[in-house]
C-alpha cells in the first residue's frame, strides 16, 4: 500500500511539472495542449509497466522451473481492447492538433489572406519583410500584431531554409521556388528570436531574426516607417533591456525567444 501511495505521489509530481507555462501564441498553445494530454496517458501506461516488469522480476526470481503461462482469453482480450482505445485517443488528439491552419499549411490558408499583406524572403543568409500596405521592408526584424491572425507566406530564393521561433510554436520547412502559408496568433507582447532549423550554408549561423511583438503600436509603427526600406528599429512601445529581454512600455520584462530562418511572408488577418 505504501509503495502504491508513492508510486502515484511520484506519478503527480511528474505531471505538475510537466505542466506548460502559459503559452505566447496559438501555435504553441496548440502544441502544449496536445504535449499534455499525451503525458496523462503515456505516465500512467510507464508506470504500470514497470511495476509490473518489477513484480516480474522479483516474484519469479529463483523459478528454476519455469512453466509456460496459462491462456486467459479474458485478459488478452482486455490488454487489446485497452491499447485499442488508448491509440484511438492518441489518433483523435494528434489529428484534432495537426488540423489547425495553425499548424498544416492549407491550400485554403493562400485563399483567406487579406489585403494588409506581409512578404518575407530570405536572401543571402538575412530575412527581408516586406509590409506591401506601407510600401515598408525591414531587415531581420519581423513585427507582428498582438492578439490578430497573422499570415506568413514563406519564400526562399536560394535554397532550403526552415522558420523556427520555438517560443511561439512556428516550425515551417522553405522550398526553393514553393510559396508556404502559415498562421500564427501571438497573445503576448515581447521580443523573440527565432533560427533557420535547416543548414544552408556558410553563413547559416547568422541567418538570424527578431519577432517583435508590441502592446498596441503596431498600426503606428507601420505609419511612422511607410516608404522606408531596410528598416531595423522595433517599434517604440518594445524595447530591448540590457540582459536581452524584450521590455514592455510598462517595463515589465518578457521571456526572448529564439530567431528564424528563411523566406516568409506575412499577413495580418
């Protein structure tokens, strides 16, 4: 009884942390969600396992004589009809996630762009963001909307590249010559970096971005730069503290993320 009350104090433990934060986009809150349901499965099925793998052990330990188990069509028919319905879970689970536009790209995803369109390519180891309503490209620097769907069309002009901002959830292989949509919501203001996932050559390691996500100064950011090109400053209500974190005008400090790699486009929904 006591090895039982531990087994599952341990067992409640590992979901407490394996619990996610707070996510800081759809995407990744997406992700998370699916992560977490699959712990609550997987856990409880490992630690069956092993106590009965250890009950195994030691309950036939000294058996010099062992004798083969005797059929119980009641029991196989249970472990059966169990793995059945654990793999139906995981399949309905997984497919309800890998669905989401904001997680597979769809053909439907090109139709519902809108007119405020974003383009991003990635030439010569850089990401060039091109804001086609303010007539405004940006060097490096993605900045997006926060709490608004945003549309990322991904273009390589070169070769393989892959967009990777782990904090928002965002992994999208580039092809050369095939335009990629992907969606994206971002729910908290802040600064991320995102990295190209796939080498592309020499200059791979600087292939870097900044996803700049501000309070409520995204439409005035796109004024305050329409016209401009190779623009690198993020807008003011988010800045960069001195340890690299994105600070909020609140001054609140906000978690970086990782950087990005190759060419996107980007849409605001």
């Amino acid at each position: 009884m006591r090895h039982g009350v531990v087994a599952w104090t341990v067992l409640g433990l590992l979901v407490g942390l394996a619990t996610p934060a707070a996510a800081q986009s759809v995407n990744r809150n997406l992700i998370d969600q699916l992560n977490t349901q699959l712990l609550y499965v997987a856990l409880p099925l490992t630690l069956f396992v092993e106590v009965i793998l250890v009950y195994a052990v030691v309950r036939f330990r000294d058996n010099e004589n062992p004798e083969p188990t005797a059929e119980d069509p009641a029991l196989e028919i249970t472990w059966t009809v169990a793995t059945g319905i654990v793999l139906v879970f995981v399949g309905v689970a997984a497919y309800t996630v890998l669905t989401s536009p904001f997680i597979t790209p769809t053909p439907e995803a090109e139709e519902s762009r809108v007119e405020n369109d974003v383009t991003v390519d990635a030439l010569a180891y850089q990401w060039e963001f091109e804001y086609e309503e303010a007539s405004l490209t940006t060097q490096d620097l993605l900045v997006v909307p926060r709490d608004r769907n945003v549309s990322l069309e991904l273009r390589s002009a070169d070769v393989l590249h892959s967009m990777y901002v782990p904090e928002l959830g965002l992994k999208q292989d580039v092809f050369p010559g095939n335009d990629t949509i992907i969606k994206t919501r971002v729910l908290q203001t802040g600064e991320y970096r995102g990295y190209c996932a796939e080498f592309c050559g020499a200059g791979h390691a600087r292939m870097r971005t900044r996803v700049v996500v501000p309070p409520d100064t995204y439409r005035q950011w796109l004024a305050d730069h329409e016209g401009e090109r190779d623009v690198t400053a993020p807008p003011n209500g988010t800045a960069v503290g001195s340890n690299g974190t994105a600070v909020e005008s609140n001054g609140a400090g906000v978690s970086p993320n990782r950087t990005v790699d190759s060419a996107v486009s980007t849409a605001e929904n």
